[in-house]
C-alpha cells in the first residue's frame, strides 16, 4: 500500500502537473463529460499515463482551452490557465525555488479569490515538504488547505477526493491509523478521481484497520477493493490487495483461506518491478505453510525471500521503509521456522536480527515524529508570538481609539448637560410642583367625597327616621316591616368598599397603624373605629352599619375587654394612640 503512497507522493498532488498527449480526441473524451468531472480526467490522464514531460504539454492545455471556450465551461477554463500559468513551477527542480514559486502563484490566486486554487497550492507546497522531511510545516499547510475546502464544500472541489487521499497517506505513515480511516471515509464518498485511487482508497481503508487490529472492519473494506482491482482488470491490485486479504485471515486464524489469497498475490507479484512487494509476497507464503506445518515449502518460500537481500538501500521517500518491514518480516518467520525444526542457535541469530531491525525502526521512527514536534513547537511558538504581537497591538489601538471616543463623548456630554440642566431644574420643579398640586387636589376631592358619603348616610338616617314615625301613625300597619326597616343595612358591601377607599385617601394610615397595633379586632369593630374616626354618633353609626344602637355599645364594650382598656376609657382616647 505505501508502494502507491509513494506513487501519490511522487506526483505531489499538483494539479498543474498535467502533459496528456495530444493524440487523444479531447472533444469525444470531454464533452459528455461534466465540468468537475473534466477536470479529474484532466488531471487523472496525465497521472495514469505518466505524461509529465511529455513534449506535447503546451498543445495539449491550448487544446483543452480551446474547448472550454467553446463550451463556455468557465471551471474548466480556469483551471487549464491555472496549468498555464503554472508551468515555470513544473520544470524547476530546486525544491526551495519551486516552493516560491508555488506561494508566488498562490497569491495571484488570492487576490482574484480563487480559493480553490489556493488550497491547491497549499496542498502541492505541503506534500512537497512531506515529500523532503519538513513535516510540521507539511502539515501545517496540508490542514489550512483543509479548512480552505471544508469553507467551499467538499463537493465542490473536483479534485477533493485526491486531496483527502493524500491527507490520509500522510496519517498513515506516522501511524495515526484513525485519522487515516477518517480522511479515507470522507474521500470514498466523492466522485472517483482515477481506477487506480478507487482500488487503493478501499485498500487504504482496509490495512488501516488492520493496523488497528479491527479485523472484520478490515476484511470489508480489503474486499470491496479486490473486487475493484478484478473489475479494472489490473493485476498488481488485484494481488496487492489478495495478500491484505490473506493476513487479516491468517489474523483469524483461518489458515487454509488465507494461503488461498497469499497464493494469488505470490503468483500475480513474484517478479514485480518493486522488490518489497516480492519479499513480502513470498514471507507470507512461507510464514502460512509454516503454521499450516508443511516445512517444506515454508523453507522454499524463506529461500526465495533471502534471495532478494541484501538490496542497496535508497533514500526515495516511503520505498525505504517498505524495504525494512519486508527485511523484519523475513527475520521473524526465518525465526519461528528454525525454532520448528529445533535450530536453536540459527533461531536466536534471526532473533537478534529482528531486534536490532525493529530497534533501529524505531529509532528512525521516534526520530521522525520528534522532528515533527519539535517542528510544530516552532510553528507554534512563531504563531503565539505573532498572535501577542498583533493582540497587544489591537488592544494598544482600541484603548488609544478608546479614549478619544471618551474625550469626544464626555466633551459632548458635559457640554449637554451644562446647556440643559438649568432646563433639567426647571422641569423637574415643575413636575413636582404638578405632582404635589394633584395631589392635594386628589386629597381634598376624598375629603368632599368623603364628607358627602358621611351626609348621605346622615340623610338616610333621617329618611328612616320619617318612614318609622308615619308607619308607627299608620293604622294595621305589619310590625315585621317597621322591624325589617329598624335591621336594614344602609352600608352595603359595596357602600363599605367605596367607604374604606375615599376614607384611605384622607387618613392613608389609620387603617395599616390600627391593624398592626391591634390585628385581633374584627371587621365590624374596624368599621365602628373608621366611623369614630369621623366624629359619627352612636345613633348615625347604627344607621350607618344597619344594627341597633345597643349594638354599637356591645362593639365599643368589645373592643375594650379585647385591647384591655379601663372602663373610664374612651373611643376618642383610643384614635388618638393610632
């Protein structure tokens, strides 16, 4: 699988490494075709038939202008003058150079905002440090590429699932297996870039899980990419993928299955141009017969194996690993192989040899990962001093811009309020002296009212009194009536309510003083006081409430015993103390 990284990797993922020949009918080819869709046969062309220096680069992107033009397809249009315009890029081989040349060309793109373009940049300038060892600056880019397409929408970018393959190649090579199933997930659900990218992102997929040791999540995605691999016909898939297969069972433990798919690799791979697929092809066929107990063969396999070390070592990015993990494979099925057949002494050799291989992996590796960190410290130092830089900027400028505006507005304000506030004053006592005279008024309105309902309960009375003295004169006259008329209620419910409102508004605090002082008295004892307070008589406060004279007395003779008063005490002496 890290044969086709380095495949991914080699070709940098820049759009504008385009050179399709010119023989092909770029009419029949595109036109059917939908604007995105054109762009990735566009791009995907170029990889499959490696035309990156083909001499017929020039014609080939005026060709594909010309129809564009025709086609006002404005996507395609823009993407082949971003190829044009690139071209200087494409042939420097300095890789430092080509990196400025590439920001040169990612500035342009700003400034025109053609942020596809832009992540395409930031992409090519990542994969290219990736590509050299600088990965904290690789990432770095790789992720705001990111963010750039995630801002446009994923299906909206032509070339999103190539871009997200290659993010995902890059996780996978320092063992971030999750996010290398995340980025991969994402990229299965975009339109296919190329045949090949279809096989190898289900493959992806599938060791990745493997790595994590989900076994049946790998046996799913390695299967779908066979299937694949079978469907376009293409042999080093199809056997790269039989021998994935092929471990997840011998994983399971399902031996005689996985020597099925281990064969098939073996057989499509024992002489392929790429040495690591070789060795490892032929290790798994011996490693599966050894637990399958047939020496033999196992022992046949080993030798084949053997016979490509020692090879020369390269420092090609991806290749070089891919050669260890072959080596350290051999090394520990050439020692379980000697421990079977009770070599000992041959078996602890291999041993030693697959200690020292993985120690220096790991010591490679460990260093990878610590120049990664400590490049991302640094980038992360630079931004957080940057980001002080430009905050305490901002906050010098807002506090200067802020104290002008305070100048500005106090000067305003004071000079407001001085303008106004003789205005202000003046207002102000006329409110109050408005506020006071309505209430004066309010208060002399419930006095008259006050007094007024006082004269018609006196005027009631009265009337009462006639009505007794001409039905006393009358003759057969019902003696329950004139008893009626002697028990009836001239003070209402109604007369109270409208009383004790009129009566609140002249003495606001007889009533609240009388019930905290004395809560214990009843109503009707409250309402003899209210009436006492208004001088009423006994004989008007009788009327008044619609009891009898003796009645009043009984309230008065109540109140005392309750609040405890001496006989000689009067009602008079009692409102004075609320």
């Amino acid at each position: 699988m890290l044969k086709q990284f380095l495949f991914g990797i080699l070709f940098i993922l820049f759009s504008f490494i385009s050179c399709p020949a010119q023989n092909i009918d770029i009419d029949s080819r595109l036109f059917p075709l939908s604007p995105a869709e054109r762009i990735r046969f566009m791009n995907g062309y170029m990889e499959e038939n490696n035309l990156v220096n083909s001499d017929k680069f020039d014609s080939f992107l005026h060709g594909l202008q010309k129809f564009a033009e025709q086609q006002n397809d404005q996507l395609l249009l823009s993407h082949v003058q971003y190829n044009i315009q690139g071209k200087p890029i494409f042939y420097e081989k300095n890789i430092q150079k080509k990196i400025e040349l590439i920001k040169k060309l990612q500035q342009e793109c700003q400034q025109r905002n053609d942020m596809f373009h832009v992540g395409d940049c930031l992409v090519a300038i990542g994969q290219i440090q990736f590509g050299n060892g600088q990965y904290a600056d690789a990432f770095e880019n790789l992720l705001a590429a990111d963010d750039i397409f995630k801002k446009i929408g994923y299906e909206n970018v032509p070339m999103m699932g190539k871009y997200l393959h290659d993010f995902a190649l890059d996780y996978f090579f320092f063992r971030d297996y999750e996010k290398a199933v995340a980025y991969m997930k994402e990229a299965i659900k975009l339109p296919k870039y190329n045949n090949n990218l279809d096989v190898q992102q289900y493959n992806t997929l599938g060791v990745s899980y493997l790595k994590l040791n989900q076994l049946d999540s790998a046996y799913v995605y390695l299967d779908i990419a066979h299937k694949k691999a079978i469907e376009y016909k293409n042999d080093i898939w199809i056997g790269l993928t039989a021998g994935s297969i092929g471990e997840v069972l011998f994983r399971k433990g399902e031996y005689q299955k996985a020597l099925e798919y281990f064969s098939e690799d073996c057989r499509i791979n024992s002489n392929s141009y790429s040495v690591d697929i070789q060795q490892n092809a032929a290790v798994n066929m011996a490693k599966v017969h050894l637990k399958l107990g047939d020496l033999t063969k196992a022992r046949h396999y080993l030798l084949l194996t053997s016979n490509s070390f020692p090879k020369p070592e390269t420092n090609t990015f991806g290749i070089q690993q891919q050669l260890e993990q072959a080596k350290r494979n051999y090394y520990e099925v050439s020692h379980e192989y000697y421990l079977k057949i009770n070599d000992y002494k041959t078996a602890l050799q291999y041993a030693d040899s697959l200690h020292i291989a993985e120690k220096i992996r790991d010591s490679k590796y460990n260093a990878l990962v610590v120049e990664k960190a400590s490049g991302q410290l640094e980038l992360l130092q630079s931004k957080m001093e940057l980001q002080i830089y430009e905050k305490d900027k901002k906050i010098k400028n807002i506090i200067i811009i802020s104290l002008i505006v305070i100048f500005i507005l106090g000067t305003g304000v004071f000079l407001f309020i001085s303008k106004n506030k003789k205005k202000l004053n003046l207002q102000k006592q006329l409110l109050l002296s408005s506020q006071l005279e309505i209430t004066e008024q309010n208060l002399k309105l419930s006095e008259l009212k006050l007094d007024g309902f006082k004269k018609r309960i006196q005027e009631k009375r009265q009337l009462i009194e006639n009505m007794k003295q001409q039905l006393a004169s009358a003759t057969n006259v019902n003696n329950d009536i004139i008893f009626q008329l002697q028990q009836s209620t001239i003070l209402t419910e109604e007369d109270w309510q409208n009383f004790k409102l009129l009566f609140e508004q002249v003495h606001s605090d007889f009533l609240t003083q009388l019930k905290e002082k004395h809560p214990q008295l009843s109503l009707a004892e409250t309402r003899f006081l209210c009436l006492a307070k208004l001088n009423f008589s006994r004989k008007e406060m009788a009327s008044a409430l619609g009891v009898s004279t003796q009645s009043i007395h009984t309230n008065w003779y109540r109140i005392r015993k309750k609040l405890e008063l001496s006989e000689s005490a009067t009602v008079e002496d009692l409102i004075k103390t609320i």
